[in-house]
C-alpha cells in the first residue's frame, strides 16, 4: 500500500515528497515552513533556511546528527532546535511539519481554537489541538512553549500569532493531520459569513465511531477484464484531479464506478487518496469483495445507490471546502445563481448527519435524476452521475457555486434566478 512506499524512501525524499505537496496545496510560502524527519539511527533530516521551498531538492536536505553534527551544503532551518525539543520529548512522534497555512494563522491571530466536534474524524486525525504562547522565532523559549504542549500529549500544536505545528509516527502521519486541520479552519471560516457552524454532541461522535457496515465476504476468484482495468485507472485520474482541485483530502473521499450490472469498483478504505494506485482499488462483484481488501466505510451507500438506479454509474463522496461550510452550517445551497449551476444541480437538499449512521436509505431517498447530489450535514457531500467524469463535473459545479455564493453573501444580498427564468430553463434543457 501506499504508506509502505513511503516509509521506503530514503528521509530526503521524504521531505521533499511532501514539501512539494505543501507548496502547491498553498500552505506555505517560499521561505516559510520546516520539516523534519527523525531517522532509526538517530539523525534528523530537517529543511534547510533560506532556499525556495517551491524547488527544493533531495541534496537541499540538513541532517542534524544524533551527536549534534551538522552536515549539508546549507544551513538547516532556524526552527531547527524546536524539532529537536519535540523528538526529545516525544518519542513516539518521528516527523514534524510546521508552516503558515492561512485558515489555521487566521485562528492563531484571533486566538481562537478550531472546534474539533464538527466533523467526525477529526478528532482521530489531530487530537484536540494544544496552543502556544507567542515567543521570538527560532528561540529557546519558543522551542519550550511548543515542546511543553507536546508533552503534555497533544499532536498538533496551534502557535499564537505564527501558524501551527502537529507530529506523527511518519512524514504521512503528520502530513494529513496537518492537512486535516487546515481544512477543519477553512470550513469554521468559510461557514461563519453563511451563518454559525453546529457543533456535534459527543453521543454523536460515538455513534460514528462505533457504526460498522457489515463486513463482505471475499470473493474465491477474481477476474480482471480489460474495461475493469481500464476504469482503476480512471479511478486513480480523477482522485488525483480532485485530491488537487480541494475536492477530497488525503484521509477522507471514495470514489467508485459500476463496471458491470451492479458490480462496481471503490476505492479502500485506507492510503493517501492522492497516491492510491490501480491496484489498490477494490472490485466488488455481487456481494463479494476482492480478496485481502478492505473497502473503504462507506461502501454501502454505494452499493444501495447502484442497486436502485440504473442510470447512475458513479458515486463520489467528498469534502470539498466551500460545500463543506454548507454541511456545517446545515445552510441550503441555492444553485438559482447561474443557469449551470441549475442545470447540472437543479437543487441540493441537506440530510441530517444521523442518516450517515445506519441511514443509506434516507440519503438514497434524496437522490433522482433531477437531484443528482445531497449534503450530508457535518459529514460530507455526495454526487452522482451516469459517468465519473459527468459525477466530477457536477461536484465541481456545486463547489464553485457554493464559493460564489460565499463570497457574494460577504458582499451583500445576492440575488438568484426568479420562477420564470427557471421555468424557462427546464423547457430548453430537461
């Protein structure tokens, strides 16, 4: 799987790896942000100061040796010495990512913390986050502020009027915790100009927590035809296209495509989304799953929208930013702004967040050939299509039109399409 290759890189690659990742996903700029991994042998490979961060490459890694040499052809990163406090206390944490991504700045400067209740799995991914008080860059002091949150157990670490910083057993690990906060922020931002987000309470959480969809028996042979083949690979595309379009995260989205009657194929239930590969894509074929594989949670949502409509042959369950300030704010999107917003969504109902408990049927309820897609409320966003690309096109639609209607709430009233230009449409195009 996907976490194994990366634990089969050498450090350097590693950090560049997910540097890279950093930068074009606009946490960090050129100069800022440091990441560091600490080896088996004791060594910790950090970023170096002072060098783009938007073309760094493996010979631009420091390594700090266990003895305290230091080795490379630049300097290591001034934040440097609060990695190493971090290693120091917390010795089941082997990489640390810090950078300035700006939805978590934004709540360090108001000094505000991110609701961690609002969508499950968060918690899972980042803990409750801990909170630093403000010190020089690059001092002791602040190398203490932050190492103390770490001890006393937290994972990600919010520092006051700087951005933040989280840990993990890996690069990956502390990777999407990183990611999973940032996004959390963006949501908590872009919900409060649409309204107030609603909190989970914990017998919320719990019930999620504890819900398992039964388990599949495995299949005694699998058969890979051509057209199977040729729709993993499809898979795999458009993850990576939606991973980069802020549509899906690292540790949240599944996508699947039926292939034959209403057998289909669905992304698993672990691995970054951005890496997962054809082969880790699992067939599920009357009933039965592939071998050795575990489909990702949400599996028989899928299956009962197959099963009910013929017309849909793709299913994709997402967390894109703007949609997801609708979902937490339990808010209706209005696609009355553009004539195609209307055409590919007609209109998006919102589902209570328990109907994602043991509650396919009430989310499958909601779903026709006029209503293509539903929001789940505090969960995620569901869309459908005949294919994966009209399924993709539609959930992009939604999401523009939902960061339109953001920034045009911020402006002022909007005002969206009236009955005779809806009308008008219908007649032209349905």
């Amino acid at each position: 799987m996907v976490d194994n290759s990366l634990k089969m890189m050498h450090p350097k690659d590693q950090i560049i790896m997910i540097i890279d990742r950093i930068y074009k996903k606009g946490f960090t700029t050129t100069s800022g942000g440091n990441l560091s991994v600490m080896d088996e042998n004791g060594d910790m490979w950090v970023t170096p100061s002072g060098v783009d961060k938007g073309s760094l490459r493996s010979s631009d890694i420091m390594c700090v040796k266990s003895g305290g040499e230091i080795t490379g052809d630049h300097k290591p990163s001034m934040e440097y010495p609060f990695h190493k406090a971090i290693y120091e206390n917390r010795p089941d944490i082997r990489a640390v990512v810090h950078a300035h991504p700006p939805a978590l700045v934004a709540f360090s400067i108001v000094r505000e913390m991110p609701d961690t209740n609002l969508i499950p799995g968060i918690k899972e991914v980042c803990g409750v986050p801990g909170y630093a008080k403000y010190h020089l860059p690059g001092s002791e002091n602040l190398g203490t502020s932050i190492s103390e949150q770490f001890k006393a157990g937290f994972y990600s670490v919010i520092m006051e009027n700087h951005g933040a910083v989280v840990g993990g057993s890996d690069l990956l690990d502390a990777y999407e915790r990183f990611e999973t906060l940032e996004f959390l922020c963006r949501s908590i931002v872009n919900s409060r100009i649409i309204g107030e987000p609603s909190s989970l309470s914990e017998k919320q959480l719990l019930a999620y927590k504890k819900y398992r969809v039964p388990s599949l028996p495995e299949m005694e042979t699998v058969f890979y035809p051509p057209k199977e083949k040729e729709i993993r690979k499809e898979i795999c595309k458009f993850l990576q296209r939606a991973y980069h379009q802020n549509l899906i995260m690292s540790s949240f989205g599944s996508v699947s495509v039926r292939w034959e009657d209403d057998d289909f194929l669905i992304t698993p239930g672990q691995g970054a989304r951005w890496n997962i590969t054809p082969e880790d894509i699992v067939q599920i074929k009357r009933g039965e799953c592939e071998p050795q594989k575990i489909a990702c949670k949400s599996y028989l949502l899928h299956q009962k929208i197959y099963e009910r409509f013929p017309h849909i042959n793709c299913v994709i369950l997402a967390r894109p930013d703007n949609l997801m300030a609708y979902s937490i704010s339990h808010k209706t999107l209005d696609v009355r702004t553009i004539p195609e917003s209307w055409i590919f969504l007609q209109d998006m109902e919102n589902v209570p967040f328990d109907s994602c408990i043991n509650g396919e049927d009430i989310i499958v309820s909601k779903i026709s050939k006029e209503k293509p897609g539903v929001i789940v409320e505090n969960d995620s966003v569901l869309m459908t299509g005949s294919s994966l690309l009209k399924a993709f096109d539609r959930l992009e639609v939604a999401e523009f039109s939902a960061k339109s209607l953001i920034m045009g709430t911020s402006l002022g009233r909007f005002e969206p399409m009236n009955n005779t230009q809806i009308e008008e449409l219908r007649k032209a195009f349905f």
